[in-house]
C-alpha cells in the first residue's frame, strides 16, 4: 500500500478531547494551536519510510520530537500522540 504523506498532512484534523489527549500523554501544557503546530511539523519533517499504515491508523514516528503521532487513516483525525 502507497501511503500519500501529502494528503495526510493536509488533511489531518483534531477532535476537541484530542488537545487534552496530546498534553496527558506528553506532560505538556500546550495551547490548542501549539499542540496544531508541533503536530503538523512532525509530520511535514518524517520521512516517508516513518508513515506506517497498521490496521485502521496510520502511525508516524519522528525520533528528533521523540514523538509518534496516530491518525486514523479513514477520516484523518489525531487520535493520540506517544512519547517514544
């Protein structure tokens, strides 16, 4: 399967419990817009040998953020952002 990094930057989205997700599961404090920021940065620098398709998401790890963001592949929504 081809993964279309393009498309899932431009087309990812956020629930609204996804802000709080992001700052729990990071220990971070981030607004709305920061978490929006560091989110779309991460997956514009990731390689595209970084996008995994596994399932019904799409996982995107990017070791410099030492973070691993999950987008369910279907309706592009941010379900959850790791610490790796």
């Amino acid at each position: 399967m081809i993964i279309n990094k393009n498309e899932i930057v431009k087309k990812h989205c956020y629930t609204k419990l996804v802000y709080g997700r992001i700052n729990k599961k990071l220990k971070s404090n981030f607004s709305n817009e920061e978490s929006e920021a560091l989110i779309k940065k991460v997956l514009e620098e990731s390689p595209l040998e970084n996008y995994i398709k596994k399932g019904k998401n799409f996982y995107i790890s990017n070791e410099e953020h030492h973070i691993k963001i999950t987008i369910n592949s279907s309706t592009f929504s941010v379900i959850t952002v790791d610490k790796l």
